[in-house]
C-alpha cells in the first residue's frame, strides 16, 4: 500500500510540471480547426517528398488541415512566412538523422514516414483555434512564432505549434515584417543573451564583433546590442556596409578587403564575438578578444547535425562531445570563453524581443512644446499615457504630477496616440481637447530599437523562386513569403 501511494504521489507531482505562463499537460487528444470552408480537411502547401534540390518542391491543394493533438497547442492561420538557410540545408537533407530522431525517439515509424515534408520556420498569422490548456491567447489573436526544425513548417495555410512557442506580434509590425524576424531573432538571442549572458544591464561600453553582420541573425543583432548601448564593429562585404551602418554599427569592415584580420587586430580588443560565418574564422577571431577578462566568442555553426549525419546517433554525439569539450577547455586555458549556440524556440523569448521592438515607437526625441506660455523643452522621454496597457487610472496618474509634467504629457500622448483617444482616456473630452488644441508639438520620432530587415517578398505561388535566392546566398536581409 505504501508503495502504491508512493508512486500515486510521483506521477502527480510530475504532471504538475509547467511552464510560467502556460501550463504544459502531454495528454494527446484530437480536435480540428473549426472552419467554413467547404474544403475542411485540406489545404494548400509547399511540400517535399523527398530531400534533393530545388526540383523537390512540391505545390499540393491536398495537404492536411493539422489537428491539436495535445491540449497546449494552437493552430495558426499564416499570413507571412520566411525562407531561412535551415530550409535550404533541410530541403537537402541537413539534419535528418537528428531531426528524424527527434520526431520519432521510438523508431516506431518507417524510413520516410517524415514525408511529405512542410519546411519553413517563421510565422506570422492569427490564432484560429486554441488546446484546452491554452490560456494565454485565443482566437483572433495576432501571434508571431519559430517553429522548430522537427515540426512540420509554416508554407501552408494553417500550422500548429505548441502554445510555449507563440508570442503576440509585435503591434508595430505588419505581419510580412513581422514573418522575418523569428527564427533570426530567438537564434541571436539565444547566442547574445543566453549563453553570451549579456543584456540591458550589462553592455554599455562594451566592444562587440559581428562577423557575417548582413545576414538575417546579424543585422538583428546589431539592433539588440546598440539598443543595449554597446560598440559594435560589423564585418560584411562592402555593398553591405551602408545598411549595416544605418542599423547602428559603429565600424564596419569589409571582409573582402585582403586584410580583415590585420584591421581587426589593430583595434582594441573585443569582450564579444558572435560568429554566423563558421569556416576558419575561429582561428583567428578568438584572437581579438580581451584575455582574462571574462570575453566569449560564440558560434553558430557548429558540426552537430553534421557528425550525426555522417556518423549516426551515437558515433556523431560523442564526436561532436569532444569537439566541444576540447575546444572549450583549449580556450579557457588561453584565457577566454569558447561557446556554440543554436536556435531555440520560445514564446517568452519572443515576448521580450516583441517589446524591444515595439520600445521605439513610444519615445520621443528631443524638441520642443509650444503653447500661449512659452517653449517646453522636452529632451527624450517615453509617453506614459498608453491605451494598449489600460492605465488603471490616468487621472490620477496626471493628478500626481507637476501641473507643467502632466500638461506635457497629454501633449505627447496627443501626439503618440491622437487627441480623441487621450480625450476618451481621461473622459473630460472638451477640456483635454481645448487643451490640446491650442499646443503645437515640435519633434522627431524616434524608430523602433529593431527593425526588421527584408531584402524580397515573394507571393506563395513562388516559393521555389524564393529558395534559389537563400541558396544563392549575399543575403542583405530577410526573404518573406506572403502567404495570406
């Protein structure tokens, strides 16, 4: 008996397990999308039937709808999609044994059972039908998210990803700019703030080296560290340099100059390195960082997937093991941190990336108020006023300030949001609105601290075409697919 309770006891406790905000309960049920569509079994897709070149690539109108199997899931409507270099690897059979592993950990299914294959990674859309579980969105909701390389993809009408993988999209965004930034956004958050360890708090001053800077992962980055104050040196082919600067790099340095390594050494050392070009940069690059002083060099390309590939589970994870582990303790005896980082994806990763990029667009620039009284100077501030989160009482919030900082707030919250809506807000229509009316605002917006970077969108009906331009790679920013 006591046995008995014991175990009642431990499988309780672990079905309890769950995540911060959205409980997590591995109980497969099966629920389809609820739809008018006299078609309500099948959608169009891109898809592939077997790993080759581009001619893989298949257009089906029969694809499956997906049903919420488990209870946390939620089924996308996909208004925009994007085309990442992991498409093109996996349309080629980058990864399979791994990947295979994972979507069948049991080796239940038969070689193949993978197919047909739905690749892409990033979504943005509209949550049409929610799990049991969910509690933290619902449909109708605007929702941006990454799915994982194992998952059937997102170039197709409707995707289900796990409700711990979706965030809501960024207001600011359309949902084309919004399809551009998730895979490349949680891949360098995961190597900057994850495993770098750095963040908000922790890099004004700070020297950061960007290698492979015009591609999806490093113009985000960019963005992230000079919105976190540091000083950042991008390296990119010199075409790519004029767009690099204006995303903030404060040196930038062409890779195709002859003599990148010598330019880079006759600057100061480095407290950070994030690599995405891979190859034989590592052999130099770690030699740009400040010794003993706590400086990382991160990459991104690693050969993971690859031994496993080559080697086969086993022999492949116990290779790639040493690999790491040399290297590691290599360059921890030379005084610096060797790291690799992967994509991971996340709904509470993309919440926090989603309010960086929506920070800019409530903060305004120096300049100035005019009114009957005289000038205002109102240097950089951020509007407190703001109908998204509700102020739970703007009255008073005014009432509490300064008669000069509450007129100068209404001003700039006229300005962000409109006279009428602020008017609604403190629900003195006529006042606030004579108030406002006889205030003139002088400024410059500042953008948004991230912004997404789209080199070419391409209709659904030409996918293929978008793949050949990833795989002929020189990316200078993101390829979008519109899909809705």
């Amino acid at each position: 008996m006591g046995f008995l309770k014991t175990c009642v006891l431990r499988r309780n406790a672990c079905t309890a397990v769950c995540f911060w905000r959205r409980q997590v309960v591995q109980k497969p049920s099966v629920r389809k999308i609820s739809t008018t569509s006299p078609r309500s079994t099948v959608m169009p897709a891109w898809v592939i039937d077997k790993y080759g070149s581009n001619e893989v690539l298949r257009f089906t109108q029969n694809m499956m709808i997906p049903m919420i199997h488990y209870p946390n899931e939620v089924i996308i409507k996909v208004h925009a999609a994007s085309i990442n270099p992991i498409d093109v690897n996996m349309r080629s059979g980058y990864g399979a044994t791994a990947l295979n592993m994972k979507r069948d950990p049991l080796h239940i299914k038969i070689k193949g059972e993978e197919f047909p294959l739905t690749l892409g990674r990033d979504v943005s859309g509209v949550v049409m039908e929610c799990g049991l579980d969910v509690r933290y969105f619902k449909p109708g909701d605007e929702v941006w998210a990454a799915v994982p390389p194992w998952k059937q993809g997102t170039l197709s009408e409707f995707v289900v990803v796990s409700g711990n993988e979706v965030s809501h999209k960024p207001r600011s965004l359309t949902h084309t700019q919004a399809a551009s930034l998730p895979y490349v956004a949680l891949t360098a958050w995961s190597a900057i703030n994850k495993i770098g360890g750095l963040n908000d708090k922790n890099c004004t001053g700070k020297r950061v080296l960007i290698l492979g800077a015009s591609g999806g992962v490093g113009t985000f980055a960019i963005q992230v560290m000079k919105a976190w104050d540091a000083h950042v040196t991008a390296v990119c082919s010199q075409d790519a340099s004029e767009l690099v600067r204006k995303l903030g790099a404060d040196d930038v340095i062409d890779y195709k100059s002859g003599n990148m390594e010598e330019q880079l050494k006759s600057l100061k050392p480095f407290d950070f390195i994030l690599d995405s070009v891979g190859g034989s940069t590592e052999t130099w690059a770690l030699n740009c960082l400040k010794k003993w002083s706590g400086a990382t060099y991160v990459t991104l390309v690693t050969p993971f997937l690859l031994n496993m590939d080559r080697l086969g589970i086993a022999d492949g994870m116990l290779q790639t093991g040493v690999t790491v582990g040399s290297k590691t303790l290599k360059h921890f005896r030379q005084g610096v941190h060797y790291r690799w980082a992967f994509f991971m994806a996340s709904g509470p990763y993309l919440d926090d990336i989603a309010e960086l990029v929506d920070a800019g667009k409530g903060y305004l620039g120096s300049g100035v108020i005019s009114d009957s009284e005289g000038l205002w100077d109102y240097g950089g501030r951020y509007v407190t006023l703001d109908p998204r989160r509700g102020n739970t009482d703007p009255v008073a919030e005014l009432g509490a300030m300064p008669v000069r900082e509450a007129v100068l707030e209404l001003c700039l919250a006229a300005q962000r949001w409109g006279p009428s809506t602020v008017a609604a807000m403190l629900g003195e229509v006529e006042v606030t609105l004579s108030l406002l009316e006889r205030a003139t605002i002088i400024h410059q917006w500042c953008p948004p601290q991230i912004q997404p970077v789209i080199e070419k969108t391409f209709p659904f009906s030409k996918v293929p075409e978008a793949f050949l331009k990833v795989e002929r790679g020189h990316a200078r920013g993101k390829t979008v697919v519109s899909v809705a």
